[in-house]
C-alpha cells in the first residue's frame, strides 16, 4: 500500500510540475499580444473620443490617483495648442463591478465622446452602455458638466437612463463625473496650455 501512495504522490507531483510549466509557457507567450492589443484599444478609444489631434497622446499622458485608483488622462494636441483631453476612468458601481470608460473633453470642459472600454454588466440590459448597443453614451456629446448634471434623472440629474438598467446608467454617470473632476484637476492645476 505503501509504494502504490508514493506512486500516486509522485505521479500527482509530476503532473502538477508538467501543467504548471505549461501555464507559465502560455501566459509568457500571450502577455504581449494581450498588452499590445490592450494598447491600441487605448490608442483607438483616444482617438475616438477626441477632436483632430497630430501629436501622439499616449506619449503625454498623466496619471493621477483618485478614490485609490489611476486614472490616465492623454492630452492631445494640434501644433501647440491643446485641443482635449482623454480621461481613462473608471465606476466601481456597476451591476457587474467595474466599469471603464475613455471620456474625451474638449478644452472647455465640453464632452465630445465617451467610449466603453470594459464591463460586465448585464446583456441586453447594462450592456447598452454599449455605443454599438444603442445610442445612451451619445446624449454625453456636446454638454459640460459645469451645467448638465450628470446623474441620472431618477436621481435629480440630467441622464436619461437605460430602461431597466438604473444601475448601470448611473454607474457609468459615476465614471463620467469622476473622468471630469480629474479634468477639473488638471485645470487647476495649470497643466494645460
């Protein structure tokens, strides 16, 4: 009985080691595809979210911490002068957990975009938070927060929300206001031109 147990524990070793080694290989052989293809989901969602730019925002971009987390703000730029800025940020109140969003601002504040980067909310549902899910994030476009309050109307606020979908609406309400008090931040601050 013996020999069959340190039969079987070296067998389970064996095992553990081969499959163990084959994780790591995997994983070192698709971290940067996915990194690469994380960053140009970055690059295409700046470039959606902002007006016409020749500089390279990903190469003047701040980080800032807020509610414990970053947030990445890609400045963007024509000649010298600063057209908008992208925030990358992010709600913790989804229905499905976190919500990432890239909302572009012009450089008085004015929303020109919001792009959904990541979320796991509900299909068919939350989901429409979605620009290709239906058209929520559009009514974003063209307003500054300075004077369009960004909650959902339930809450007192100016935002439509999704039928059925509260909770998600004002989530990614959330996001958005936290993406302009970091522009708000950097205004501030002094960091623009």
């Amino acid at each position: 009985m013996e020999s069959s147990l340190k039969n079987m524990v070296v067998t389970l070793l064996v095992i553990t080691l081969v499959s163990a080694s084959a994780v790591g290989f995997v994983y070192k052989i698709t971290a940067e595809p996915i990194a690469r293809a994380k960053a140009a989901k970055i690059t295409a969602a700046i470039a959606l979210v902002l007006p016409t730019f020749d500089n390279d925002p990903g190469a003047a971009k701040t980080v800032q911490t807020i509610d414990g987390k970053e947030v990445v703000v890609y400045t963007a730029t024509q000649g010298q002068d600063t057209v908008g800025y992208a925030v990358e940020t992010f709600t913790n109140t989804g229905f499905g957990g976190e919500i990432k969003l890239m909302v572009g601002f012009l450089k008085d504040g004015t929303i020109n975009r919001v792009e959904t980067l990541s979320h796991n909310e509900t299909p068919g549902l939350g989901n429409k938070i979605e620009r290709s899910k239906s058209d929520f994030a559009v009514q974003f476009e063209g307003k500054n927060p300075a004077d369009f309050k960004l909650a959902v109307r339930k809450d007192g606020g100016d935002v439509d929300a999704i039928t059925a979908s509260t909770i998600s609406s004002r989530a990614f309400s959330d996001a958005v206001s936290r993406a302009y008090e970091v522009y708000k931040s950097i205004q501030n601050s002094g960091n623009h031109e």
